[in-house]
C-alpha cells in the first residue's frame, strides 16, 4: 500500500528546478543583464559599480564576482538578491580575472599598474601582487592551479607565473595586443588570442614553446578588422569558438589541425561567450550593437539576438 505524501513533499517536488542563467556585463549602463536560458529573455537587470567587465561565479554559485574596472575594486554579489555583499581590494583599474581552483585566490590583471594582484576572497586582503609586462589584460590557471596566466597588451607576451611562489618563470612573446587566454581542460596546451595581430598562439604548457599558430580570414572583411579577442572550447575539446571583435563574425575551429572551419555572423564587434549548461548554445556579447547573439553549436549558426545594456562585454553562466 503506497503512503500519502504530506502536502509539503508533494509542493517541493512540483517545484520547477531553477532555470540556468547567462549573466552579461555592461560596461556602458554599469549593470548586468541576465538572460534566462529557457525563455532567451532579459529577466533581471541589475545594478553595479562603474565599467563592469569580467564577471565570474564561486564554485557552488553562491557568489558572483565582479570586475567594477572605474571603481578599482572586485565587487562580491548574492546572485540570489543582486545584493553586493562586499568590495576586494583588487589594485587599479581590473579588467580580467581567474578564480583559483581552491575556489579562493582571485588573479586579477590590473591594466593601469602593470601588475598581477592576488586577493584572498575569504580574509578580503591582498596576498601578493606580481609586477607583469604593460597592460596587463588576459588571465589563466591552469586546471592543477600550479600555474596562473597574465598577457600583456603593450609587452605583447604571456607570462608564466607558480602559484605556489607567486614568481614568474617564463615569459613567451605573442603577436600584437594578446587578449585573452585559456589553458585546455587536461592543462596540456594554453591557448592566447592577440587582438591587433589577429591570431591565436597555442603553448605546449611542459615547455612553454610554441605548438602552432590560428590565423583568420572572414571573406569581404578586412583583415584590420578580424581582431580575435575571447574563445570557448567545446565540451570534447575538438572545438573552438573564436569572437573576432570588429568583424562581427565568430570563428569555428578545429582544435586539434587548428585549421578555422566556419564563420558565423553575429551582433556587431563581438568579445566574450558563455555556453548553456549542455554546451549546446553559445551566447556572445556584442558590445557596439548592445545586444547577445545566441548561436546553435551543432547548426553553427545564430538563432536569435537578444538587447542588453550598453557594451555588454564579460558573459559567465549561472546553472
């Protein structure tokens, strides 16, 4: 005989699980968009400090963490309430930043000091801050945390920093203006893009050395204006999503011949992407046009494009 439930148990489980999020950051309106991935709809905005850029989440998601870059600090949100809950003393001007694997030390590239600073998020303090080429911008750790990223736009070079020292132990030239960097998921490989000089450089990270080169051609663009900025893998890695700022256009590449397969067209001088949960939709921020493009992965093509804030620029998801 099957016992009742009490009315309580039956109104949790018909509870709807909480729908996953893209949450946007927009530098002009100093807010963030997030856009509900069910519906493809802006259903919250939310106020912040001045500039908001980079934008990344706590493991659990309890915290969403903040580049506010004009008001020289990390901003800390419950992304429950949109409450900040608290500033991190982050050095001048921050525009990108990495999350530790400890889920705890903050890398943060601050543009203006030409210096790496690490926060603890736990004691609110600064435990370290590394001098790093001219305009610090791209931030990386590796998947074990033994080696944090920092690219710098000026010096044109990615440094190679131990996390456990918080020293710099090699520093690799890139081509003009590097941006943005990721390690691959096993570690193996740190892939930068270099906005001005308009290619991806893929490291072997045991080495350091140059594995190979991504270059991009989009077909009645000019090639000043095909200017790679950030990139997203795949969940299997055989896959690159590549935002080509001015251009307009996404770059589809194969991540193992490194050869670029396809270009989609998307909003107008596009900067970074976040993937849905099942990495079956990707979303890009399209700052001129103000608006996120939302493209199908495995059509690779754009389904719809959603209005935001002004220059929405950093994208992370919320589960």
């Amino acid at each position: 005989m099957l016992r009742s439930l009490p009315l309580l148990s039956l109104l949790v489980l018909s509870e709807p699980a909480m729908a996953a999020e893209i949450w946007v950051t927009n530098e002009k309106d100093d807010t963030i968009s997030v856009i509900d991935i069910a519906s493809l709809e802006v259903v919250r905005t939310i106020p912040t400090g001045e500039r908001p850029r980079g934008i990344t989440f706590s493991k659990d998601f309890s915290r969403v963490y903040i580049c506010a870059s004009d008001s020289d600090t990390v901003q800390v949100m419950d992304p429950e309430t949109g409450k900040i809950l608290h500033d991190l003393p982050s050095g001048e001007d921050p525009e990108q930043f990495v999350l530790h694997p400890n889920d705890r030390h903050l890398y943060i590239a601050n543009e203006d000091d030409a210096v790496t600073t690490v926060v603890d998020t736990e004691t609110r303090s600064v435990i370290a801050q590394i001098n790093v080429g001219i305009e610090p911008e791209g931030m990386a750790v590796s998947p074990d945390g033994k080696i944090a990223i920092t690219t710098s736009e000026t010096t044109n070079m990615a440094h190679w920093i131990d996390t456990e020292t918080r020293q710099l132990f090699a520093n690799t030239l890139v081509d003009s203006r590097p941006r943005h960097a990721e390690f691959t998921a096993g570690g193996s490989e740190l892939w930068v893009s270099s906005e001005i000089g308009g290619t991806i450089t893929v490291f072997d990270t045991g080495t350091q050395t140059e594995k190979g080169k991504i270059e991009f051609e989009v077909q009645g663009v000019h090639p000043d204006r095909v200017q790679p900025v950030g990139f997203e893998f795949t969940a299997d890695e055989k896959t690159a999503f590549v935002a080509l700022g001015p251009s307009n256009h996404v770059a589809v590449v194969n991540a193992e011949t490194l050869e670029v397969e396809d270009y989609i067209l998307v909003g107008r001088r596009v900067w970074h992407m976040a993937f849905s949960p099942d990495k079956s939709l990707l979303f890009t921020t399209n700052g001129v046009s103000g608006d996120v493009t939302v493209i199908d992965v495995a059509k690779r093509e754009a389904i719809k494009s959603i209005k935001v804030g002004r220059f929405p620029w950093g994208a992370a998801l919320r589960p």
